[in-house]
C-alpha cells in the first residue's frame, strides 16, 4: 500500500487557498503539512478542507505570522506542540498516524528565517535562529519506542553545496553560512534522521524549492534554495519510492516563494 506526505510553506493560506485545493485536487496527497499559515486556530479553511477529503486537522496557528497545520486523509492522535525557543512562536506541531501497521510520528516545523544580517550579537533574529537549530538537535527520530518518524517543514537552511545556486557566494548569505548548515547537519546526525530528498537525488545534482519574491524573472535566473526539507527515522528510509519537487508551483497565480514537496512511500 502506497503512502504519501506534502509540506509547503504556503505563506498565508487564506490568500494563496485557491492554489492549495487545486494543489490537493491533483496531487492528492494523504497528509499535507503546511508552514506559515498566518492565521490563529479559528481562522483555518477547515470546511474547505475537509471537503477535499482532509478531515483530520492540527492546527497551531497564530495571529498575523507563523503557524503550521497537518492536514490527513487518516486520523491523527495525540498531537504535540513545543514551544522552541520558549517565546510563543507557533513553528511546530506533531502527531501520530499509522501506515501499514506502523505507527509514525510526524513532526511539521517552521524555523525561523534568521533576518539578513549573519552575526548574532548585531541581529536578534539570527541569533534566534542558532538558538532554535541547536534545540532541535535533541529531537531524536528514535525518540519513542516502536514508533517511526517523519519531520518535515521550512527549516530555512540550505545545507548542502548544492541546495543553492552558488555555494561560493551563499557562504555570507543567511540560509547557507556554516554555522547554519553544521547546525543543521549536526541535527539530522544527533537525531539519527534520514534525508529523504537526498536520498532520492544525488548530492551532487542542483536541488531547489525556493525561489525568492525579489527577482524579476524567477526561472530565467533559476537563483533558488532548498529550504524546505522532508526526513525519517532510519527504518522508514527503505520505503521511500520517490519525491517529487512541484517547481511550476512557484508559477501559479499568486504563488509562494516556496513550492511543495511530495515524498512518495510503497
């Protein structure tokens, strides 16, 4: 039996919800994780949703910026919010789901952006954004016992040298400097995750899912980032079929400056 799972930051999903139901309408995934919602619990399309046949609903959302959602087909139990950081962001959300007499943890994650400026002392928001990295290093993929898992999310870093378009001028660029990339890193080895993206496609091949509002032709230029990432816990890993970057999202009508990502298991 075949499983599959989206995550997006969808950077407002009252504006930009005509593109998540055409969005679902196609791909049909069975769970969609969404990032940055910009809107409080109340304020979700649930109805709208679960029309599409998404009844299953978490939500953590907050007012004006922020939030993350998951949004099943199956039924999600015993969802979990932490407070990274312990400043009231709504940037993570969590839940179980079973697949195939498995039962996985899901974990959705919003990390900060960081701001522009890569030094902490004269910009709070990077600082932030190192603080927040280096609490993620304690969430384990083996965290519970008889329990697999699956994070995914905007985690606003870009690791690996070709998760940009220039690694050589990313390196002072927030989303690609070292200490965010080791940061990075360092959580996946301490947590025992798994890079599903990279495991479908090569290190050495360009891997994208952002690609910034700032440009004038976004796919002439092709300058993007991949921000948005999708992982396991190690026994998870062998059942990934494939994943699926939906890059013409990004030319949708009022798009994101993400597009999702589909990672297909069977």
């Amino acid at each position: 039996m075949t499983f599959s799972i989206s995550t997006w930051n969808i950077n407002s999903i009252r504006l930009r919800l005509p593109i998540v139901e055409d969005f679902l309408k196609r791909t049909a995934p069975d769970i969609l994780c969404l990032q940055e919602i910009k809107c409080q619990n109340d304020q979700f399309p649930v109805d709208e949703l679960t029309a599409l046949g998404y009844s299953n609903i978490v939500i953590h959302g907050q007012k004006g910026y922020h939030g993350v959602a998951i949004c099943s087909k199956l039924p999600l139990t015993e969802d979990h919010r932490q407070d990274y950081c312990g400043v009231g962001d709504s940037r993570h959300i969590s839940a179980i789901f079973h697949w195939e007499g498995r039962r996985i943890r899901l974990h959705n994650f919003y990390v900060p952006a960081g701001g522009d400026e890569p030094d902490r002392e004269t910009n709070p928001k990077f600082g932030h954004k190192l603080d927040f990295i280096a609490e993620m290093r304690a969430l384990s993929a083996l965290a519970e016992q008889c329990t697999e898992a699956i994070l995914v999310g905007d985690l606003n870093i870009a690791p690996l040298e070709h998760d940009v378009w220039s690694h050589k001028q990313m390196l002072k660029i927030v989303s690609h400097t070292p200490v965010e990339t080791e940061g990075l890193l360092e959580v996946m080895r301490q947590g025992q995750w798994v890079d599903l993206m990279r495991q479908h496609v090569p290190e050495s091949e360009k891997l994208y899912t952002w690609w910034s509002y700032r440009a004038k032709d976004w796919a002439a230029a092709d300058r993007g980032r991949r921000l948005d990432h999708i992982w396991s816990s190690p026994g998870l890993a062998p059942f990934l079929a494939s994943i699926e970057v939906l890059k013409e999202a990004r030319g949708w009508n009022q798009p994101s400056d993400h597009v999702p990502v589909t990672a297909y298991f069977g």
